[in-house]
C-alpha cells in the first residue's frame, strides 16, 4: 500500500500577474444556449460537443474560478497549458495536445493556445507529484490539466493516502498563481464494480470541491458514452486503460467545455442586493 512521501521543495516557479477580465472578452468564450444557465443543465446534451461526445452537464463537469487563464486573456497573451497525465508515447495518445488545442481554439475564439503534453507513469500517492512539481517549474504554465488517479485505482493504493497527496499536490500549483483543472479516471465496464477503483474516483472529487478547482467527470462521461453504444466502453478505449482516438477527441472537448463554461459562469460576482429607500409615501411598519 502506497503512502504519501516527505515533501521536497521544489523549484520556485513564477506567479502570474493578476488582472481584470475584460467583460467583452466573456461573450466570445462559449456560444450557445449552454451559455446562459446559471449551473450545468441536469438533463440534454450539450450543444457545443459534437455529437459523438454528447453529455448532460451535470454528468460532465463542475465548475470553479480559472483567474489565470483569465489574466492570460485578459492581457492578449498566448495561453500556456500544462497537460499531465495519459501517455505521452507514440500512438493515438500523442494526437490528444492537438485535439485539445484545437477544441480550446474553438471555445476560446481569438485565443493562442500552447500545448505542453508530459505524460506521469506512476501512482501519484507513492512519490509521482514530486515529478510534476518539477515539470510545472519547468513548463511556467497558467493552466495545469491533469488526468489523475487511473495508477492509483489499478495499482489499488490507499484512498486516503492518495487524496492527501493530490490535494498537496494541487495546493501546491494553485499557491503559484497557476490553475488547475482535474480530469478524473478512465470508466470502464471491468471496473464500475470494483470499490477500489470507485474510491480513487471519488476521491479526486471530493479534492476537486475541497481545493475549488474544476472538475471533468471523464468517468461519469464515458460510461455515459458507453451505454449508447452497443460496442460499450469498446468505440471509445483502446487497450491497458487507453483513450482511443475517437476517445481522446471527446475528452479534449469536454476538457474544453469546462474551461471555457467555468470561465464565463464565474466570470462576475453577483452584485449585493441593497434595499431600497424609503419614500414618503412608503413608510415602514410598525
């Protein structure tokens, strides 16, 4: 059973300057009717996916503040992203950098997206954060998209021990002035049952709500997926826990959808309702 190492300080990594978000800027960040509802919609797909990777909004994400992307965009600056996780080998898995930013181009119109994809073999609670720590000072991004908490489920480490890890971990980006956006773990039809595997699972959720980061519910999504398909999970995984093609496309959009939806529904703070005054003719009671 795995168990968190020792932190090892890392090296410093750079702050990013805070600005305000232009409001213009929020109109171009996400077209469509899924635009205006104040939360996810809890039933119909999502209008801006195409249609192979359709899901309701309460099965797909949750939503937190990204203040770094938004100084990025605020500042017409390229958007520097950081995608850990997955397989950074030859194969389908090195086509998810551009699907990705191809996806956040889409949503994010007028914006320059860059791509850092560094793949993180290893379970994250027996010493693999120490690894990131390192990329992230290396990469300086404003963005950290990490796949988190497949290892760990397989290699069954410890749900405590893991989620101590990974909420350090993120704590440790966020106090860097970088956000962070988690993808949780691979759905499959071998696992749903396993309660291991569901563990880890929640896990990266309740750290998600607990570090206010948001969430892409990559689980939720595919076995969503996989009961429209009479092939299952198998139209959309290739072999040893692998997006397939088809697959690593629909989770860059759904990566996408997140952050685009988190940056236009939390763009503003809802303004202090203030009583009215009083006039003569309406007089207070009592």
């Amino acid at each position: 059973m795995a168990h968190p190492q020792q932190v090892v300080p890392a090296p410093a990594v750079r702050r990013v300057r805070a600005s305000g978000f232009r409001w213009a800027l929020a109109a171009l960040i996400l077209a469509g009717p899924a635009a205006a509802a104040e939360q996810p919609a809890d039933t119909g797909d999502q209008p801006s996916l195409s249609q192979e990777c359709r899901v309701p909004g309460a099965q797909l994400y949750t939503m937190a503040k990204l203040s770094a992307v938004r100084s990025a965009l605020s500042e017409n600056r390229p958007l520097k992203i950081l995608a850990i996780g997955g397989s950074a080998a030859p194969g389908a898995s090195a086509s998810y950098p551009a699907k990705l930013e191809a996806a956040l181009e889409q949503a994010l119109p007028k914006t320059d997206v860059t791509i850092d994809h560094r793949g993180l073999p290893g379970e994250i609670a027996s010493g693999a954060s120490e690894r990131l720590r390192t990329m992230v000072a290396e990469a300086e991004p404003d963005l950290v998209v990490w796949q988190v908490g497949t290892h760990d489920a397989i290699a069954r480490v410890d749900a405590d021990a893991f989620a101590s890890a990974l909420s350090e971990a993120v704590a440790w980006i966020r106090s860097h002035g970088i956000d962070v956006v988690l993808v949780d773990p691979i759905y499959t039809a071998s696992m749903a049952a396993d309660v291991d595997y569901n563990r880890i699972v929640e896990a990266v959720r309740t750290v998600a709500g607990q570090q206010q980061v948001p969430l892409v519910r990559r689980y939720e999504a595919l076995r969503y997926l996989s009961s429209r398909s009479d092939k299952g999970e198998g139209h959309m995984l290739g072999r040893q826990f692998r997006l397939n093609d088809l697959g690593l496309r629909c989770m860059a959009e759904h990566v996408a959808l997140t952050i685009a939806t988190s940056l236009m529904r939390t763009e503003a703070e809802p303004a202090p309702k203030i009583a009215p005054a009083l006039t003569e003719p309406q007089r207070a009671p009592g």
